[in-house]
C-alpha cells in the first residue's frame, strides 16, 4: 500500500490499489514458477509424515494415544501406502518402512525422504549424512537414498500431494471411528487406502493399483527372503590388536589394520555385526556363540598375514621344496617328530632361516647329511652350516670314470 501510494501520487502509476494488487501478484507469480518432475517407473519411492496425527484409546487408562501415520507414495504411479506409528523416531521409522515395503511386495531403485531425523543425521544441500540405522536398512533392501534438498517441499511434491489426499479420503471416513490399540487402527487405515488406491484417478483414465502392477510391478526389485529387523548399535575404538570390543555381545571382531585407533560404528542384526567407518561398511562378522574373538585374516597387515600364513606345515613344506628337495625331505622329518605339527613350526622356520648363512649348495648338503644320520635338531643343523671344519666328500659316482694312467692298477691285480 506505501508503494502504491508513493507511486500514485508522484503520477508514475494511474491504477487503482485493487487492481495495482492484482498485476503485483501476477508478477509475483512469475518469479517462482515450478517444474514437473517425469518419474520412470521403479525408480523411486517418496516417504513423509502427516501433520495431523490419528489416535486411538488406550482400554487401560482409558486416554487418546496418538500416532504418527507414515506414507509412502511411488512416483510413477502415485500408490500409496500408510502405517500408523508410535512416534518419529529411529527405530519406529524403520519399523514402519519395513511393514509398508512388505506391503508393496517390492523395491525400487531409491527411496526419497525429507530431512528428518530418523534418515538424514546431517541435512546438507549436496551431500547430507544418512542416519546409520536408516543407512543399513536402505542398504539390506538396496534403495539408494536420496534426501530432498533443506525445506524445498516441492522435492517430494508426490507424497505432499498424497497427504492431502489421505486427509480428504482416509481420514474423513475414519472421523466418526474409535479405535482401542495401533493394530485396530491399522487395519482400519490399510482398508481405507485400499479403497484410495482402488478409485480411478481423473487425470490418468486408471487408478493408481492399475498402474502400479501394469507398469511398475515388472521394474520392481523382488523383496529378500526375510524383511529387515532392527538393529542394535554401538561405538568403539579398533584396539591395537584390530578387534573391535562389543560388550552387548561380549565379544571381539576384528576391523581392517589401517583403522587402528580410530572410532567405528557397530551394528547388529539377526546374528551378524557390521562394521562401519565415514558411513562405509568395512567388515561383517557372523555371530557364533561361544567364540570370544571373530578375526577375519583379510583385516591383517600383509606382515602379520605372512607370519600366520608361515605357521602351517603347508607353507613351510612349500619353502622347502623351493630351495631343493634334500629340505623338504628334512622339513618333512622334522614334523613329523613333534606330537603336534606345530610344536615343530619354530625348529622348521629356525633351519629355513639357515640358508641365507651359507651357499645353497652346501645347505643342501647340510640337509641331506643330517637326515642321513637322522641328526634334525636345529642345533646340529646349524652347526653344519655355520662351521668351517664340517667338510663333505663328494660322491664318487658324480665324478665319472678314472682317467686312464700306468700307475693305476685294475681290479684283477687284487686278490
């Protein structure tokens, strides 16, 4: 009004407030327009909460109990699915995603909430942070997921227009119901959008179930064979040794070597612990009763994977056989002097050690004399090795016949 007035009186304008009113608006208008999204079919699944909440009584206390309703919508063909849930958090959240995606009977490509709590623990424009419980139940169904932008409603348009709908369809033919526990209440809301998704949509010619298994239901990922449970998570510290302690399983499991010293996420469901570091899973553990350490050998610096790599017969017999066969034939009798293989490790690492003290030929010839004279001890070994008076005949039959010569006699000269 001060701008028209301004205005009207310095003659720049001849139009009545009204009317001044009406183009403001229209220019307005103008400035933020909007665009029509084009969603494939499969490809995305919107989810948000109703403003207004349904309740139901409780017979014991004999007060109105409210619930948040949930809603999913897809966006090719506008279905829609709601549950109704204790609260906003987490793990009700889940919950509720996990009965409404086993509803649907499949999974699409990526899944679109608002930045709630109980999915984006960090909302940002480009890259947000997912909550990590949201995370892992995104990553058993393998939805992408995709945050819409900081207070940009218009991102999820599709289940904000659904809200709407379920308001005039849903809830005003449940105004005059009471309902005594959340399970009534859901039955009665499944069979109310039932309805909704039944009805023929004005502007498509076919409701929203026609179009959801005409089109959609071929695209759609097949569910796994048991829906998603909730988890339970912990914070720690991978130990010096790479396990990661875990007190409400009283157990140990083992993170990758470079992650020593540096806080991790642990999350646990349905008998198996994950892992996670900067929001990447790094290792899965199975959880077997009864074992206090789960170790993966992949999760070893290569020195340590050398060494327990090194502690089998296997291995060392493989060493052997690589200098020559006189020390496979010497590692070979030393395990099998030791009532336990391993009990012998140490003597076959200590004698394989001996061939960087001498020449490989004279190592070999260490070997083959000791198992010979059946004198396998590191100690006798290593005295071969290491003295300078142990000396080795060669055999004859290497050298060849005798050079012919007058003072050699033949063997008919002997009697």
């Amino acid at each position: 009004m001060i701008l028209w007035e301004e205005d009207f009186k310095a003659g720049l304008i001849h139009l009545k407030y009204s009317r001044f009113c009406y183009h403001l608006k229209q220019y307005l208008k103008s400035k933020h327009p909007s665009m029509v999204m084009i969603h494939r079919p499969g490809e995305k699944v919107f989810i948000d909460f109703a403003g207004d909440k349904l309740s139901y009584v409780d017979q014991e206390s004999g007060t109105h109990v409210p619930a948040e309703v949930l809603i999913i919508t897809l966006g090719y063909s506008n279905y829609t699915l709601a549950v109704a849930i204790p609260s906003q958090k987490t793990e009700d959240v889940i919950e509720g995603l996990v009965i409404l995606i086993t509803r649907l009977g499949g999974i699409t490509a990526a899944i679109v909430p608002d930045n709630m709590k109980s999915a984006v623990a960090k909302p940002d424009r480009y890259e947000p942070v997912i909550n990590e419980k949201f995370l892992d139940m995104a990553n058993y169904y393998g939805l992408a997921v995709l945050p819409t932008r900081p207070r940009k409603p218009k991102d999820k348009g599709k289940v904000e227009t659904h809200v709407n709908v379920l308001y005039k369809q849903v809830y005003a033919r449940l105004r005059h119901r009471t309902f005594h526990s959340l399970e009534e209440l859901n039955q009665a809301l499944c069979e109310k959008i039932e309805l909704l998704n039944d009805a023929v949509m004005q502007d498509y010619g076919v409701s929203r179930k026609t179009l959801l298994e005409r089109d959609e239901r071929p695209l759609l990922k097949s569910l796994p064979d048991h829906p998603y449970s909730l988890v339970q998570q912990a914070k720690a510290t991978v130990g010096t040794n790479g396990h990661v302690r875990v007190k409400s399983i009283g157990k140990y499991l083992s993170a990758p070597y470079r992650l020593i010293g540096q806080k991790v996420t642990v999350l646990i469901t349905r008998g198996v612990a994950r892992i996670y570091h900067d929001r990447q899973c790094v290792a899965t553990h199975a959880i077997i009763p009864g074992e206090l350490y789960s170790s993966n050998p992949d999760h070893l610096s290569s020195v340590h994977r050398e060494y327990v790599s090194s502690l089998s017969p296997d291995s060392l017999r493989l060493k052997a056989r690589a200098i020559g066969p006189e020390v496979e034939v010497l590692i070979n009798a030393v395990l099998s002097r030791g009532l336990f293989p391993e009990q012998m490790y140490k003597t076959c690492q200590g004698i394989l050690a001996l061939q960087s003290h001498c020449d490989p030929a004279r190592f070999r010839q260490c070997c083959q004399w000791a198992v010979a004279n059946n004198l396998i001890s590191l100690r006798y070994i290593r005295h071969l090795v290491t003295s300078s008076h142990v000396k080795f005949n060669e055999d004859p039959r290497s050298q060849g016949d005798l050079p012919k010569h007058n003072n050699i006699r033949g063997r008919e000269n002997y009697t």
